[in-house]
C-alpha cells in the first residue's frame, strides 16, 4: 500500500510532491498511484530496443515531467539524464546503465503499492 512513510523510504521528496499538490496527502498518493499505468515506461523500453531516439526522448521527456512533479527522485535522476542523452540525437546513444535504473526504480515503486 502506497503510503507517505513508504514514499520516503523509497526516496521520494514527498514534502515536494506534497507541496505541488496543495499539501493534499490523498490526492498526492493518488497522482503516484496513476503514475504506476504510466505507458510511457513501456514506450521508453521500446524505443531504445528498436533504436528509435526520437521516440524514446518523447516518452522519457514526458516521465521526466510526470515523476518530477510528484518528486519520485529514484525515478527523476535517470529520467533527466536518459531524456538529455536522447535530445536532438538521430540514433540511440550509448545510454549505460540508464534504463536498467529506471526500470528497477519503477519496479520498487509498483511493489510499494502492492
């Protein structure tokens, strides 16, 4: 279950987030739970697999704003790194270890709500 103390531990800036959303905690937990169906983590995955930058900076661009605004930093961090070595670029650049992070971060977060 999605609390504030599971939050924290997670990493997340939850006076941040909280703060975007009006100090609501409900509603500030509901907006990461919505975050959890973001399709955008699928379309990043699939991006970089086919090697379509374009594609892959659209979905990380749009996370990047998502998780920023709830302050999911163990998402945000990589997020903003992913989505700065995919700007303007016409193939996929080497991106290391990048979306691994992503990936395993938004896994953590998926287990907080179970």
């Amino acid at each position: 279950m999605l609390t504030m103390e599971a939050l924290k531990a997670y990493g997340a800036d939850t006076a941040q987030g909280l703060a975007r959303c009006m100090n609501n905690e409900n509603f500030y937990l509901r907006l990461v739970g919505m975050e959890l169906g973001d399709r955008n983590f699928d379309k990043l995955s699939q991006a970089l697999k086919e090697g379509d930058a374009k594609a892959g900076f659209e979905a990380a661009h749009a996370l990047k704003g998502a998780v920023g605004n709830l302050a999911l930093t163990p998402i945000y961090e990589p997020v903003c790194k992913l989505t700065e070595l995919l700007r303007g670029q016409d193939d996929v650049p080497d991106t290391g270890d990048l979306l691994p992070q992503i990936q395993k971060a938004f896994a953590d977060l998926k287990a907080l709500a179970e």
